[in-house]
C-alpha cells in the first residue's frame, strides 16, 4: 500500500482524501493542517496533526500531497517538505513554472527525493494534450478554452471589492470562435473574442452597485479585456443556484499533412467538470502513485506531466496495460 499524507484540507485537500479512498493501491495515513488540528474533522477520520509535525513522520509517509494555494501556499511548503517527502503539487502559475521547477527540483537532488509539480487539468492533462497535438501537428495552430465554469481566483478578486458580501464568476468560451475553430478554419483570436466573463454578486446592504461594476468591469488582468456581465442577486440565490463549482474546458489543435498541406486535421481534448476541485484532486492522486514507483526506481529531482510515462499513473502493470488497453 502506498502510504498517503495530505498538507491542507481546503476543498482540494477535502478531494483528495476522497480521491484516496477510491485506491485499492492507498492508504491516507496523515493530514497535516496549520490550523489547530482539533478543529479539524475529517470525512476519512484519519489523523490530523500540525504542519510542524510533519517532517518527524518521515518513515511513516510514502508521498505527500500538498493542496494549499499556488500564490503563497505552494513556492513555498513544496521545496520544504521535499526535504522529507516525495511530493506532488497544482502549482497553476503559468508563468511562474519555471522558477518554481528549478526549486523544487535543486530540494528534490539534495535530498534524494521525488517532486512531481503543476499537477491538475491546466497546467496537467491540457498542458500534456498541447503537447501530444504539436508533436504530432508541426503544421498547425493551438487553441485552448475554459468553461463553462466557475474561475475561483476571479470569484476572490470581486469579494475582494469594497461593498461585495459573496460572488462567482463563471468563464464561458464565445460559441462563435469554437465553431470557427472545429470547422479547421484557423482563426486568429483575440482574448475578447474568446472568452466572456458572467459574475454573479451579493452586494451589502446600501452599497453602491453601479461603482461595484465598474470597478469589477474594468479590473486589470481580470476583467478589463474581456465582455464581462455582472448580475446583483440575493445571498439565498447565491447558494441555491451557484453553490457548485463546476469547470472544464477544450484543448485544439489544428493542422495539416501532405506535401502540399491539402489535408486538414482537428484534435479535440474536452473536459466536463462538476467539480474542479475533486477533479484535480483525483489527478494529484494517480501521479502520487507515479511518484512513489519513480522513488523505488531511484529517481530523483523534480518532474512535470511531460515527464512521467502514463503507465506510472495507473494501477495496473505494464503487461495488463498491454493486453487490456494497448
């Protein structure tokens, strides 16, 4: 059994310990959590210990998934429990990627260690499946979209506006542009004209709505390059009809063969997601399994999802992959 620790207990902290329970190949055997672990009641009952705890159980833990934030969370704890642990991460800073790989990964060598980073749908699965379609689509153009779903970085931002009690913000792909790109024809898109931005918002009691949207309308590298739609609903709307937090999303790409590039070709890579989190959560649990089996092998050092041979992923051997999926 592969010995499981989860580092935070959010909502992707909460998948994970689900997305365990699903693993005939698992055990969760520890959750560590800043905050007093008393408080803490988990779904599973496993033990819940501090953070601080966490390297004097270096024995007893195979892989540690760690589930807090990528803004100040992860740059941070994953290069520090790499010390201890093989570990896999969600870093979802795009461009921060790099810097974040070159940390974990000199923590990883020092120590004799495996750290598998920006595990998730995007950066993860969508990252993997841009690949694949340039590998095999020299000749061709990438498109990627997000949505219909709620963003929950976006949903922050408005809460974060002066006079926002709650809100969500769903990311919804212009139809228009989809259709442009299933039909090979290689549009050339701007950011507006690929997404639209919908925000519903609970505003308090006598705050100034038209300020709100304009503030939310206008925000940089939130709001201000796309059509955005702001909706003032009631808190028991909220609740009952955005409780959820639904996402998924399209990878393309778009290309041709033939010497004369006559032959047009258009891989598609959709998701549906009810929930991103349990989602993400339970693609961070199949690659702890391939970071344990790259630990036996004596591996070392830091990986992404280029990295990792799928068949590190799944449960089964290599010569049941061969003779029931191959």
């Amino acid at each position: 059994m592969i010995r499981i620790a989860i580092a935070g207990y959010g909502n992707l902290g909460k998948g994970v310990e689900c997305a365990v329970s699903k693993c005939n190949d698992m055990e969760l055997v520890a959750l560590f959590t800043r905050r007093n672990p008393e408080d803490v009641k988990t779904v599973s009952g496993v033990l819940v210990y501090s953070m601080e705890k966490a390297a004097e159980m270096k024995d007893d833990i195979d892989v540690m998934i760690l589930c807090g934030g990528s803004a100040k969370d992860l740059p941070e704890q994953t290069p520090a429990m790499a010390k201890y642990f093989n570990v896999v991460d969600s870093f979802d800073t795009h461009a921060k990627i790099p810097e974040h790989f070159a940390n974990v990964d000199a923590v990883c060598k020092e120590n004799g260690t495996v750290g598998i980073i920006s595990i998730g749908w995007d950066p993860g699965l969508f990252s993997l499946n841009r690949m694949l379609g340039q590998a095999i689509l020299p000749c061709g153009n990438d498109y990627t979209f997000w949505g219909k779903g709620v963003s929950q970085g976006h949903s922050d931002a408005i809460r974060r506006i002066a006079g926002v009690k709650d809100a969500r913000q769903y990311t919804i792909p212009v139809e228009e542009a989809l259709t442009s790109v299933r039909n090979g024809e290689n549009p050339e898109l701007t950011t507006r004209q690929k997404h639209t931005r919908e925000c519903f918002v609970v505003a308090e009691d006598g705050a100034d709505l038209n300020a709100i949207e304009e503030q939310i309308v206008t925000m940089p590298n939130y709001f201000a390059d796309y059509d955005t739609t702001v909706h003032f609903i009631s808190e028991e709307e909220l609740n009952r009809d955005h409780k959820g937090i639904p996402h998924g999303g399209m990878v393309f790409r778009t290309g041709s063969t033939g010497f004369d590039n006559g032959n047009k070709h258009v891989i598609e890579y959709k998701l549906t997601l009810d929930s991103n989190p349990e989602f993400t959560s339970s693609v961070l649990v199949a690659y702890a399994r391939a970071a344990y089996r790259l630990s036996n092998e004596g591996a070392k050092g830091c990986k992404t999802i280029f990295d990792v041979a799928p068949a590190y992923i799944h449960p089964a051997s290599a010569e049941e992959l061969r003779k029931n999926l191959l």
